[in-house]
C-alpha cells in the first residue's frame, strides 16, 4: 500500500493526482447525495469509504495494512489543514 500512500517528488504524483480526482468529483457527488437523499452530512463519506476500504479487505489485503496507510493519508490531511488554517484557509482557486 506505500505505492497509494507515498507522495512522488515528481510533476504526476499519483498520490496527488488521485486526491485531485476525490476533492474535484468525490467530495462534491457525496454531498449532493447527501443533499438529495435527505441524509445527515457525513454519511456517504464515513460509509463509502468503509466500503471501499472493505473491497480491500475482501481482495485479501491485511486489516492492519489497510489501517497503517488510511493512518498515514489522515496524518497527512490533519497536516495540510493546519497549513491551509496558517495561511489563511484552502486554496479557493486561480485568479
């Protein structure tokens, strides 16, 4: 799992590119589930992402693997929020 959680120093990280494609289509398709369905907020988050974490556990990939890296990918969001806070909030786009 360190090929999915390590960043790449170079220009295509996939790392990176694949946090792109969840903050650009993911996040916002979650909410507007969320929205439609009258759900609480958060819901399709947290469950979607046990059940995408359980398709690993179902191709054989060790609990405590999956663990270690989900660990290692919110340490690294936990550290790019408080960069964004001591910056003054997230990027919010090209001017």
């Amino acid at each position: 799992l360190d090929q999915l959680t390590d960043h790449d120093p170079g220009d295509d990280c996939p790392v990176c590119r694949a946090q792109d494609v969840v903050v650009a289509a993911l996040l916002p398709a979650a909410a507007a589930w969320e929205q439609y369905s009258e759900l609480p907020r958060f819901a399709v988050a947290i469950n979607g992402a046990a059940e995408l974490l359980g398709v690993m556990l179902e191709d054989g990939i060790p609990r405590d693997e999956v663990e270690v890296a989900l660990s290692r990918l919110l340490d690294d969001i936990e550290a790019r929020i408080a960069e964004n806070d001591a910056l003054g909030g997230p990027p919010q786009g090209t001017a």
